[in-house]
C-alpha cells in the first residue's frame, strides 16, 4: 500500500475534503432516492479478478498520487506511461500473428501471404511432437504431427519453413520452451546458411521454463535441469547473439490455464525474478542480460482491468530491477511485452462474435502499451485459424492502429481516476502474492510445493462456477444463447498425410547425414550435460549442423537428467 | 451392496497435449457430484489409459482433447479397450473438435461428445444419466 505523502501529492486537503462532503450530499440528496426507484443491476460489481469496485471515482480514490513518482513520462522511469519516448507515434506496435501448421512447406507458405498482409514479424508455432521434443516417428507423436504447429524434426525443415524468407531482414519469435536450445540452434545454423551470421539475427525464444511448470505443462526434464538449459541460452545469447530475446517471460499461458489478472502478473513478475536471480548467479552482469528478456501477457475481457494490468506490470518491473537488483541501464529497467488477446475468451457458439471480442482485448493491450500482438481469429475454438479467418484478425490490428486514432495520444488513460486507482490496486495484490512466494524461497521453490499450480486451478473452477450461475455473462454460452446454429463458417483440416510425409523426410535426411559423426556429437552432448557448468549451446550447434534430429538431441539428455512426471493437481 | 457402489470415472489426458484446465475442472465437478474421479494426469499414452481403466475397474473414460489428434485417438483408445474385454466402459470427451468430426467419432463407439462451452451441469446430469456402475464379472 502506498502511503499518503502529502507533499508530493496532486490533490489538496482542502480540495479532497470538499469533494467528500459534495458526495456524501450528493448520495443523500440523489443516489439514495434513485437506487428507491430503480435498483442497480446487481447489488456488487466487480473485475473479473475479484476487486470490488465502486460507481465512480474521484481524486479521494488516489488521494497520494503523486505524478512524476507514479507515472514520468514515457520513456522514462517508472516507465507506466510506456517503454518508448514516442510510444506509437514513432512506430507502431509489430503486428505479429503466431502460426504455423501441417508440414514445413505450407507453413512456409502462410508465413509469406502473412508478409504479404502487412506483418512486420513472424511467430512460430510447432506441433506438439517438437513442443516436447519429440521426433514425428515417436510413438507419442501419432496424430499429433502437424496439427497445432508446424512439424519440425531437422535443420532440414528449417531450410524449408525459411526459404525465400530473409533471416536478416525479418525477427522471429519462437514459442519453444524444453527444447529451446535445439530450436534457437537451428535458428543459427540455417541463417548460417543464409550467409547471415549469429549477431545478425534478431528474435525470441520463449524459454519460460518456470510457466511450463506452472500453467503450460510442456516439460521433458525435472525443474533443476530445465533451467540449466534456459540459464545455457541466456549466458550464451548474452555472448554471442546480442539481438536476440532470451526469454519471454510468459504470463499468457498462466492466464489461459485459469488465473486471475492478479494472477498473472504476480506470477510473471515473480517467474522474472527468478530468472534475474539465474543470470547473476550464472556470472552475467545484470544489465548484460537483463535488456534482453522480454515479457508475453494476456489480453482478456474485463477492459480497464487489463489496461491498468498492463501499467502496472510496467511500473513493478521497473521498480524490481532498479531497487531489488541495482541495474544502471535503463535498459534493464524496461518491460517489453508481447500480447496475445485471450483465447479462453473465445466461445464456439456463434463464432463471428469473436471478432468482437478480440477486437475489444486487442485496444486494450493497444491502450496498455504493448510492443506487439497477436490477434486471435474467430474460429480458434474449433481448429487452427483459415487463411480468411487470420486475415480478418490482422486486419483487426490495422483498423485500430489506422483508423481508430487511438495510437496518437500516449497511454491516454492516464489521469483516470479509475485507471489509477485501479493500476494501484493490481500493484497491490500483485505485491502481496510476490511476497508470499518470496517467502517460499522464490518461484522455483513454490513451484516444488505446488503453490501456484493449486491457486490457479482453484481460480479455473471458480471462473467456471461464476459462469454455471451466471455471475459471469458469455454471449452466446450462458446468456443470449441462440437455438440450434449451423456453423456459418470453413474449418481448416490438417491432412493427415503430413505425419506419413514428415516421417518419410526424417528417414530420408537420416540415411543421408554422416551418422558416426552425429552418434559421436551426441556422446559429448551427453558428457557435457553432466558437468553442470558446461553450456550445452555450442555442441546442439554443432549436432544441428550434422542434421541430428530434435528427438535425438532431447532424448540424450533424458538419459542425464531424466524426466518429469505430473504432480495431477485437481 | 454391490450395484449401489459409486459410478467410478476415469477423467484422462491423452498424447502430448498440455491443455488440462477443462479437464481438472470437469474432473472435480464429477467429483463434488458424488462420482468417484480418477485424474491421469497429462502425457498418457492410450495403452497407460487402458491399463489404468481396467486396474481401476472403472465405469467411464472420459477423454480431454485440445490438440487435434482425436480422430486417432478416439478410435484407437475405443479398439484397445476392445481387445481386453472393456467393451462396456463408456466414452465420452470433449475439447476442440470440428463438428463434423461427432457423427464419425460417434459411429467408431464414443457415447457423447461435449464442445467449449458445455456447463458442468450438462455434463454432470449426462453422467448420471448414461453412466451406472457395471456388472462385475467373476
């Protein structure tokens, strides 16, 4: 809770205490007889994370705010106004939609029509065979191999996933966490072959391990090991890939398993500091390292509770890195991130009303200064996005940021005194949930006791009983719910014969690489991964190169550091 | 007494989908409505599915799918059930599943399908209607 310093704040006493007394007047006066009349809707309101909130606000609500302490000016700390002195006026946010599905040639495809649409970066997503590290031959893959992502097994579906597509002119985000350093190796070795070197490259790997734990469940090996590889991609970005982002610290995928906005940033922060804390004591420097970890949040339904989420977030980061950990770069200070508009949010009845919805969490993550986003279409509650679909999700971002001027002003909700007060409040019962998990030893630590994984799976059932009894209104699902509906629009259908191709060019790269050379890379990969201090990171360059497949490379180290089993909280 | 013992289900999560939210949550609905639940947990293959179903004895499989696979597994799960004799332990599921793929999941043996957006009362008042407690064979 901040303290009132009343030196420093914008409001008088006098003011504040003539603006109490005109209320209390005004509520007897007027209020009172009006809720005689017409009662209000309901006899609370909240925000969808639980805060109870009032009519109106007033100067009472931020009676301490104090201007240059709570918000400066963009660009600068505490940098709640925005990371960027011009914000959206220099340049806009980056229009970046996550795709990727089926074999290496058709993702290849939609990553130039999105180009060709106006997309300034391209996000990948992998099937879930190479989320976890597996070949598409493993007998855990079948069915899946193409399906959510595209399929990735060798350097040899990156040549193709890339071709045509300049690595040096373009940035890339990655979502891979367990087998990030495979993937960011072959990120490497195929600009390489691009004739574009490792310091020119510029992108993202998620490698957010900590939220894999928690909320996405993608995991391969025990938390200890798993972050040995993040703290390797890290140490060795921070050396030799200077423009690439080492981590995107991940609330998104929090929110999506059923957190609260609270929540979410609570738990990102304190994954954030987690990875701070990994980067010291792996020898770095923190403003080395620190500029290069970007952060990736949600955009959900309940407006001013995301905006104020969003400048808060800004606000804490700044404040953990200049006064918990003593950075001197600015730098270090910012929080970039990423938004997704929510998925959860998205309802398979009535599917066309999702534009809107998107539409709605889409300004908000605008109003909430993000660096880029990632606009959902309408029918992702049914398959993977069409070609129509995407586009009008893209073309979504492009009306708010040309049409709907809001991208003139920076941050305009500032001054709210709703939005402020409310920014508060998330800083607030953010704070309260860092400190506890602080006081479990940090986010690793709570992890290992279950902590956050128990409190958002208790947060996904209450959302769930809000919406059985109607506290929480979804259109077309609990309320305003049309009889019987035929689905007025495509669906996109995987062809299963992607498996059958992909299997067949893993076979074919295998019968043609030198497999002495990969059996004996894979031996050192596995001496190395016993010795805790040795980075992985030189020697998956190398295995890459020689065309060792993801599977291979993943399941070497299974056999050094072992794997991880669900705790299956429910 | 023998056939008044609790309807026993099996909520499972199969292949290397990592989506679980809907199903812990329809997971502890069954439970809280008096079923006996048993959760997998993720990143189970259809044979460990089988294999916990026939050890648990239980009435229900109930399969959560998020990422695409269901017209393999679906089939796949229902014909190893099949082969060791599980014949009358019903399949249900729900996820992410394009409509037109119901009738065809329907004919290879699943009982019913519930798509986002089905409340738990749905699936509960389904439960208690489609599911009793199976005849033990000695």
């Amino acid at each position: 809770m901040k303290e009132v310093e009343k030196e420093t704040s914008m409001f008088k006493e006098e003011v504040l205490k003539a603006i109490r007394k005109e209320q209390e007047r005004w509520e007897r006066e007027c209020l009172n007889k009006e809720i005689s009349i017409h009662p209000e809707r309901k006899e609370k309101f909240y925000t969808m994370s639980g805060i109870e909130l009032k009519r109106f606000y007033t100067p009472c609500d931020i009676e301490g705010f104090d201007y240059l302490r709570d918000l400066g000016f963009p660009g600068e700390y505490p940098f709640t106004r925005g990371v960027h002195t011009t914000m959206y006026r220099g340049r806009l946010w980056t229009v970046r939609q996550f795709a990727g599905f089926g074999t290496p040639e058709q993702t290849n495809k939609r990553y130039k029509y999105l180009l060709s649409i106006g997309q300034t970066g391209l996000s990948m997503a992998f099937d879930f065979p190479t989320l976890y590290g597996r070949d598409s031959d493993d007998p855990m893959a079948r069915g899946e191999v193409g399906k959510c992502g595209v399929a990735v097994d060798t350097l040899k579906d990156f040549e193709i996933i890339f071709d045509g597509i300049p690595m040096d002119k373009i940035t890339t985000s990655m979502t891979i966490n367990p087998p990030a350093f495979v993937l960011l190796a072959m990120y490497i070795a195929c600009a390489e072959k691009q004739g574009v070197s490792m310091d020119r490259i510029g992108g993202t790997v998620q490698n957010d391990m900590l939220k894999e734990f928690i909320a996405q469940k993608t995991w391969i090996y025990p938390p200890e090991p798993s972050l040995r590889l993040v703290r390797d991609i890290v140490v060795f970005c921070t050396k030799h890939v200077p423009k690439w982002n080492t981590i995107s610290i991940s609330g998104y995928h929090i929110r999506e398993a059923g957190a609260t906005a609270v929540q979410e940033l609570a738990f990102t922060l304190a994954d954030g500091i987690e990875y701070v804390r990994m980067g010291i004591k792996a020898g770095l420097n923190v403003d080395d390292f620190a500029p290069r970890y970007s952060f990736f949040f949600d955009s959900h339904m309940d407006f001013f509770e995301e905006i104020a989420k969003f400048r808060a977030a800004r606000r804490m980061w700044a404040k953990i890195m200049k006064e918990w950990f003593g950075a001197k770069n600015p730098r270090s200070w910012w929080m970039r991130f990423h938004t997704q508009t929510a998925g959860c949010s998205l309802t398979a009845q009535q599917p066309l009303n999702n534009i809107v919805r998107t539409t709605i969490e889409a300004l908000a993550a605008v109003l909430g200064g993000t660096q880029s986003l990632h606009t959902n279409s309408m029918d992702e509650t049914w398959a993977l996005p069409t070609e129509e679909a995407v586009t009008v999700a893209t073309m979504t971002q492009h009306i708010i940021a040309h049409e709907s001027n809001v991208a003139s002003v920076i941050d305009p909700l500032a001054g709210s005194f709703y939005v402020e007060w409310l920014t508060d409040q998330m800083e607030e019962k953010a704070w309260e949930y860092i400190n506890k998990i602080e006081e479990m030893g940090g986010m690793l630590e709570a992890i290992k006791l279950g902590y956050p994984q128990k409190e958002i799976t208790e947060s996904a059932f209450r959302y769930q009983q809000m919406m059985e009894n109607r506290e929480l209104i979804v259109v077309g699902v609990n309320e305003f719910v049309l009889p019987e509906y035929d689905l007025p629009i495509e669906i996109l259908k995987v062809d299963p014969e992607v498996e059958r191709v992909q299997i067949e060019r893993l076979n074919e790269v295998r019968r043609k690489r030198d497999n002495a050379k990969v059996r004996r890379l894979l031996d050192d990969l596995k001496d190395a991964a016993k010795d805790e201090k040795e980075n992985l990171m030189p020697i998956t360059i190398e295995l890459v190169r020689e065309y060792a497949s993801i599977g291979e490379i993943c399941g070497a180290l299974k056999e050094v550091f072992g794997e991880y089993k669900d705790p299956a909280y429910f | 007494m023998a056939d008044e013992r609790k309807v026993k289900i099996l909520v499972a999560k199969p292949g290397l989908d990592g989506h679980d939210r809907g199903a812990k949550v329809v997971a502890r609905a069954l439970r809280d409505a008096g079923f006996e639940v048993i959760y997998t947990g993720l990143h189970q293959s259809i044979d460990q599915i089988v294999q916990t179903a026939l050890q648990e004895d239980v009435d229900a499989i109930g399969i959560s799918i998020l990422s695409g696979a269901h017209m393999y597994v679906f089939p796949t799960l229902i014909q190893k059930m099949k082969e060791v004799g599980l014949d009358d332990v019903i399949v249900f599921g729900g996820g992410i599943i394009p409509l037109d793929d119901i009738p065809k999941l329907k004919e290879a043996g699943v009982k019913e399908i519930f798509l986002p957006g089905t409340s738990l009362e749905t699936i509960v008042e389904w439960v208690r209607e489609n599911v009793k407690p199976r005849k033990v064979t000695l």
